[in-house]
C-alpha cells in the first residue's frame, strides 16, 4: 500500500514537474498562418473597450486581430521585447502590440502605416494587443514595407 502511494506522488509530482517546464518554456504562438477573427482600426478597438470592457473582453479576448493603423512609437527593447504603439487619436492610450526585438524590422519609424496580427490578450490601461508578428505587406503607398 505504501508502495503503490509512494509511486503515485512521484508519478504526480512527475507530471506536475513536466508540465511547469512546459509551461514556462512555451512560446507565443506565430499567427502569421492563423485567420484573423476581426480586422479592426486601433481606434475602434480602443473605442470598444472603453465603452463597455465586459462585453470587449467576450468580443476580443484570446482571438486573432489583424489591426491597421499608424505607428505612434516604437519604444526601446526591455528584456528583449519591442512594444510598438498604434495611434488611437487619444493621447493618453494606444494600442500596444508586443515583439521580440529579433521580429521588428530595423526600418520601423514613426508615422508609418502597418497591419499587424496578432493575439489580442485585452485592455491595461494602454495594452490591448501582444506578441504579434509583423505583417510584411505595405497598407498603401504611403506604407514602409515591412521586413523582419
């Protein structure tokens, strides 16, 4: 009997053991091949989190987003992540879309026009979107093309 309990907890703490690794080795998954659930303007997404949080969360929340607009900063690596913020037309929020500094290309300037997807993980205050990868099809003419 004490057998049989001994080898069930090392076979649990086996598992939980294996699972943790897991789960902190895991890396966000590429969305490039995935289908956006939505394509949206950062102002609009802005616009619906703020109008009712709640019903934004069910709407976006965990899904693919392919957002298009203009580049408002592209803030220096931390840790090795590259926060590249969309313009909302409000200047105390944006839309905030993380990478790894190895997925921005080096000619990503202010004012430019992207589309990117990615997962959207909700609102903080100014974070809606993360750990997507840049899109390297131009907007328009106005466009940088984008090339990791």
């Amino acid at each position: 009997m004490r057998r049989t309990l001994f080898i069930s907890a090392a076979l649990l703490a086996l598992g939980a053991g294996w699972y943790g690794w897991s789960e902190y080795n895991r890396t966000a998954e590429d969305t490039a091949t995935l289908e956006a659930a939505e394509r949206i303007e950062p102002a609009a997404l802005l616009q619906a989190f703020t109008a009712d949080e709640n019903a934004a969360n069910a709407r976006f929340n965990g899904k693919v987003l392919e957002v298009h607009g203009d580049v408002r900063s592209v803030n220096a690596p931390e840790n090795g992540l590259v926060d590249v913020v969309l313009e909302t037309g409000d200047p105390l929020a944006g839309v905030v879309c993380q990478f790894a500094q190895a997925d921005v290309p080096n000619n990503l300037a202010t004012g430019a026009q992207v589309r990117i997807k990615g997962l959207c993980t909700g609102l903080l205050w100014t974070w809606c979107c993360s750990a997507a990868p840049l899109w390297n099809e131009p907007c328009n003419d106005r466009s940088t093309t984008l090339t990791p």
